[in-house]
C-alpha cells in the first residue's frame, strides 16, 4: 500500500474464540456456566481462534498500527436477558484475558447486550476502565436507534468516551429479537445479505430525526460492515425532505447531513460493492474523507480482499480512510509508528 504516511488501522477484526461456548463458560457465574457447557457440542479448531496466529497473518501482513476486535456473539437474538448479559461478560473477558495481553495493537469494541439498556450502562463504565476499550459493539434490538430507549447507553458512552459500534450478527431478518428488514422475512441468505444496508439506513435515519446527535453531541455511531455508498441518495433525500418538512422536527435544527458527517462513521467492507474505477466519484460524493475507515471484516474477507481494498482507496482519501478519520474516532488507539519505519507489507 502506498500514498499515506500512518500505518493502518483496521476497525473490524473478529476474535474467534478457541474452544467455542465451553471456554466462555469459565468466565460465565458457575451456574450457567455448567449449564452452558453441558449443552454445547465440542466445536473444532481453526487458526482464527488463535491471537498470535492473528498477529502474523494480519497485523504484521499488513503492518497496521491497530486493530479492533469485534466479537461476532449473536446476543440479539437471546431471548434470555441473563444469558445474553453473561455471554457478553464472558467473550469480553475472554479477549481480555487472551488476545488484549498478546500484542498491544489489540484493542477492543467490548459487547452489550441491548435487552436491558440500564443494565448495559452499568457494563459500559466498568469497561471503560480498560485502557484497551477503544469502543462499544451494541448488538440492534428490534428498535430503531433514535429510540429513549437507548439513552442510558448513549448517555455512558458519551461520559466514558467510546464510540458505539453496530455490526450484522447474522441473525437480523431471521431471528425474533433481532431487527427485522424491510417488507418481510428474507428467505434466505443471499437475500437478507444484500437488504443488510437497510439496517444502516434506517438506524442512521432514526438517530439524526430523533435528535439523538442534539441530545449527545459527543456521541459517534460506526455501522461496520454496512458499506457505504448507499449514504448518497439517503443523504440526498434525508436533505430535501428535511428543507420542506422540518417544521415537524424543529429539533432537528442541522441538515442532516452534518449529523451525519459529524457523527457517523462507515467500513470499507464489504468493499467490492463499488467498482474500482468509480470510487474517487463515490468516495466524493459519500464524503468518505470524514465517513470512512478501513474495516477488514478480518478473517472473514479473503486476504487479498483485505490488501486490494486499502490499495484500491484513491489517494487523496487513503491517509483518512485508513488512519486519521479511526484514530479521532475510536478511544486510545495506541499508535503509532511512521510507516517509513515499519516492515515491509510481505508481498
Ligand atoms: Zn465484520
């Protein structure tokens, strides 16, 4: 990768965990963790579960100056609250446990489950007290984000200076508790794949209209793994609508397109849903120098994916993307050596 100074940052990492539910259950109260660990099947290995497996085939690959690890656990759609509370405790003290220690680019996006948000609130300011938090991942329910019901997540948010991330767990559209997607049910993958950025742009709908971004000014949102390109004929439309019928929503005293620049952040990946040849016109036109970070979706994209994608960024928009725009968003990024000075990519 050329044309930026900084090392990457990559945004989206997933820590798979070595040993599956049986290892979350040592971090789990001793009554459900046998209870879990009873009924789970032994799962088989792979390379990903393992950190320093992690750091040579991804960290040092790509020399990034960090990474953020987003644990996958689809606590959205636990119908329990108790055991979608302890499933999150446990991978986050797993990864604190295991992978933070293993290499000081590791930082964390530590999960909440979103079935009780006063709950949640509490968790958000005992983690913060990790230095290696750097944000908070907030598994949708089924409500849109603009929602009171939120507050007391976004209100410990703001007081401990983490950003919250929202990531497709892989159950929205299909499973109860998740979000629904637009019209119905999909039926199947490939179909709620591609209605995935509906997600995103009704959760960032909800938030601008709502007056969530007047209420917490601090406040930043990052819909991970939801593109990008997508944002320009909402933000087209949000404007229009907003010029005619604000008179409704006099909260809402911004275009939304400035909450949406200032508060909302995106990921490459998937990164392949705009030709190459148009990205410096989408990238302009998505405002992608304040939007966009470098998100790998690491190991789940092909690891050419993963390089091409940073080298297909137009130059002018490379040092934000993948750098700059995650370092002023995250908290506490420990970066950074000059690239100059950093090992060559392997290739
Ligand atoms: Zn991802």
């Amino acid at each position: 990768m050329t044309g930026i100074a900084s090392r990457p940052v990559d945004v989206d990492v997933h820590p798979h965990v070595r040993g599956g539910p049986a290892t979350l259950a040592r971090y789990m109260p001793k009554a459900l963790g046998r209870l879990v660990a009873s009924e789970v099947v032994a799962e088989g290995d792979d390379p990903f579960r393992d950190p320093h497996h992690v750091i040579v085939d991804h960290l040092d690959r790509l020399a990034l100056a960090a990474a953020v690890l987003i644990p996958l656990q689809p606590l959205n759609a636990f119908s329990d609250p108790l055991v979608a509370f302890e499933t999150g405790r446990a991978v986050n003290e797993y990864l604190l446990d295991q992978w933070i220690p293993a290499d000081g680019r590791f930082h964390l996006a530590a999960v909440v489950a979103p079935h009780d948000p006063a709950e949640a609130a509490k968790d958000i300011r005992r983690y913060q007290k990790h230095a290696a938090v750097a944000a908070i991942q907030m598994p949708l329910a089924n409500i849109l984000m603009g929602s009171s019901y939120y507050h007391p997540i976004y209100r410990a948010a703001v007081d401990c200076g983490l950003p919250i991330i929202v990531h497709p767990t892989g159950t929205e559209g299909a499973y109860h508790g998740a979000p629904v997607l637009a019209g119905g049910v999909a039926a199947s993958y490939l179909e709620r794949r591609i209605g995935l950025t509906q997600l995103a742009e009704a959760n960032a709908t909800s938030l601008i209209v709502s007056g969530v971004f007047e209420r917490f000014r601090e406040l930043k949102v990052v819909f991970a793994e939801f593109g990008f390109a997508w944002i320009i004929p909402l933000l087209w439309r949000m404007d229009m609508d907003w010029t005619r019928l604000r008179r409704g929503t006099p909260w809402v005293r911004r275009a939304p397109r400035e909450y949406f620049t200032d508060h909302i952040r995106l990921t490459l990946e998937p990164g392949a849903d705009v030709p190459p040849t148009q990205l410096p016109k989408v990238m302009e036109m998505s405002h992608a120098d304040r939007t966009l970070m470098f998100g790998s979706d690491y190991p789940h994209s092909a690891r050419l994916d993963s390089e091409s994608m940073l080298d297909n960024v137009p130059p002018a928009f490379r040092e934000r993307v993948a750098y700059a725009t995650a370092a002023s968003t995250f908290r506490g990024l420990r970066v950074q050596e000059p690239l100059a000075t950093a090992p060559a990519l392997g290739r």
